[in-house]
C-alpha cells in the first residue's frame, strides 16, 4: 500500500503517516486503531506486543457499579485508561455528569450509550467520544456481555478522533 492509499483509507494526513514511518512521531491510539483496521491485523501484531503478559505488572479487576474494571494506567492523575466488561444485568440507564471527556471503543458485544436526551447502541469496532459534563450513560442491551476500552481524560485533555472512509468501501 502507498502512503496515499492509506492516508485514503484511514484518514490519516500522507505526512503524518510518514513522519510514523521513519519515526519522527509516536503513534497515539487513535492512529493505531486506524491502521490496524487499515492493514486488517490485530493491534497487538501492529504494536509487536508479547504474546505473554509482562509478569511485572499487576492489573487487579475490581467491581465498579456492578461492571468488571481492569485499570491499564498506573498513575491516577491524567489520562486514564482501563478495560470494562459490562454485564447483561446493567440496563438501567442512571446518568451522571463530570468534568472530563470519555473516549470508548467496544471489544465485543453490543452496549448502549446515553448521552443527554439521545440513546445510541454500538457494536463492535464503533466509537463513543464526549464531554462527561453531559449527563451519560452506558450499560447493557440486556442481550450479551460487553467488553470496551475507556479512556478518560481530565478537564482541558482531549483526545483527537479521525474517521475516513469505511474499509473496502
């Protein structure tokens, strides 16, 4: 693929793209998602991680408003990232508002958001992106598990979403 060909396809600027290339800049996890779904590999393959967790960090799983939390950030100032499984039985909407801005990406499954007075369902691959001062929501459809990938930021932090056109189309 030419960097064209992938600018086209992920929405990426060509000199972005080549400033990655030759590793004139850091690829945020926007970039990488887009490219994985550009070069169709798991992110894990893009990124070269260990096929074995690194023994040296120590994840603890906990309970949070009856969804299962793994945090994936160790410093609770800043941007925070963590892995959320929601289970069929959170289907109540009880909205809430904050200061921040709240990123998530879905794994697998299908949950709901509700933002405001609006009511979305996402499925895999799809993207939530909003400021917490709006009164949000999300949970269950009732019909599977769902498992997403949070990212909070504080006040003044925010992160930058690309879209370009579907893959293949």
């Amino acid at each position: 693929m030419t960097l064209t060909g992938v600018g086209d396809t992920t929405g990426i600027s060509k000199s972005t793209l080549s400033r990655l290339e030759n590793g004139q800049r850091r690829p945020t996890l926007e970039l990488l998602l887009a490219l994985s779904q550009a070069y169709r590999v798991p992110l894990d393959t893009l990124v070269a991680a260990p096929e074995v967790g690194d023994s040296r960090l120590r994840l603890k799983a906990g309970v949070v408003k009856g969804r299962t939390v793994i945090p994936l950030t160790r410093h609770p100032s800043g941007t925070q990232a963590w892995k959320i499984v929601i289970p069929t039985s959170k289907v109540v909407p009880e909205p809430r508002a904050h200061e921040g801005y709240e990123w998530i990406y879905v794994l697998s499954g299908r949950m709901r958001v509700v933002l405001g007075d609006r009511d979305w369902v996402l499925g895999p691959g799809e993207v939530a992106t909003f400021d917490t001062q709006v009164p949000h929501w999300f949970g269950s459809t009732g019909d599977e598990p769902a498992e997403i990938l949070s990212i909070f930021g504080r006040p003044g932090e925010r992160m930058s979403l690309r879209t370009g056109p579907p893959i293949g189309g």
